[in-house]
C-alpha cells in the first residue's frame, strides 16, 4: 500500500476512535443531566405531595380566609400539571416548568405568612410539623437544582467544545436548559419594622 493510503486510513481510524470517545463521553454526560433532573421532579413530587396536608390542616382553623387556600390548591394544580420530561429540557421548557413552580412557592409563602394570624393554628402540632417539612422540601428544592445546574453545564461544555461539537450535532446532542433565577429574586424584597 501506498503510503498516503496508509495515512489516510490512519486519521480516519483516530477520528473514528475520538468519535466513538466523544459519543459515549456525550451520552455519560446526558444520562447524568437526567438522573439530576429526576431528583428535581422528585423534590417537586415531594412538595406537591405535602400540599393537600397543610390545606387539610389550616381548612380545620376557624374562620381561615378560604381564597388563599384556593390560590394554594390552583397553584398547585397548574404546577403539577406542567410535565417536563428529561429529553425535552430546553431553556424555553426549563423557563415554563419554573414559572408554574414560582407561583406554587409564592402561594405557600403567602400561606404561611397569612397563618400569622391565626394562634390557635401555630400552636396546631401537625400544622407545625407540615410546616417544616415544606421548608426543608424547598431546601431540597434548591439543592437539587444547584446539582442538575452543575450537570448542565458539564454536559454543555463539553457538547459545544471543538472538535466535540462536530460529533455533537452528527448525533443529535443539543443544549440543555438551567434553571434560573425568577424575575422577582432580581430585586431585594423590602424589610419594615
């Protein structure tokens, strides 16, 4: 054989081995970006979950305002009813599936900040408890975005790094989308005594 045949044969032989390395690098990466979203849906499930118990133990205080807990319960409906699946995780979806989570939040806070008023429910030991568990479940909440945050950008940089890139989009690997900061977290609430 001639030797520019050779060589040839050569570098498709190491782009075919860099592709192969690329590929099953892209693929590790994106099963990791899944994994970490499923934690996320988990934490969310978690809340949601935890939901109907608050309302079912603040319903019990007399004379509660009852369009808070109807705010609650369509908030909650809306948020649970957004379905994002881990292959459809585009900074639009993310965008979306976020805002219908914000709102559940802001509802809750908004909950737990009316239940002030009412003595007889904070001293309730099963609203109390359901109350800490929502607090850490939005701990968790926000843990587990941090970490789908870092595996997106890993499986990103390496997705969009040259020569990756070419490989990349021969095999159909895209962006990812992050989550985000809502736009009411872009200024500092207001603190009155």
């Amino acid at each position: 054989m001639k030797k520019s045949t050779l060589a040839i044969i050569g570098i498709l032989l190491v782009l075919c081995v860099y592709g192969c390395s690329s590929y099953n690098g892209l693929v590790e990466k994106d099963q990791a970006v899944k994994t970490k979203w499923a934690n996320v849906q988990t934490q969310y499930q978690r809340r949601a979950d935890l939901i109907p118990n608050l309302v079912n133990t603040v319903k019990g205080a007399a004379n509660f305002e009852k369009s808070t807990l109807t705010e609650v319960i369509n908030a909650r409906s809306r948020a649970t009813s957004i379905q994002l699946n881990a292959s459809d995780l585009t900074p639009e979806n993310i965008q979306k599936f976020q805002a219908a989570q914000d709102q559940l939040k802001g509802s809750l806070d908004r909950l737990l900040v009316t239940v002030e008023k009412y003595p007889e429910l904070k001293a309730n030991q099963n609203f109390l408890e359901l109350q800490s568990q929502i607090e850490g479940t939005e701990n968790r909440i926000g843990v587990a975005r941090n970490e789908f945050n870092g595996s997106v950008e890993v499986y990103n940089t390496s997705a969009l790094r040259f020569p990756t890139v070419i490989f990349a989009k021969i095999f159909g690997f895209s962006e990812k989308g992050r989550f985000e900061a809502s736009q009411s977290a872009q200024s500092a609430p207001a603190v009155q005594f």
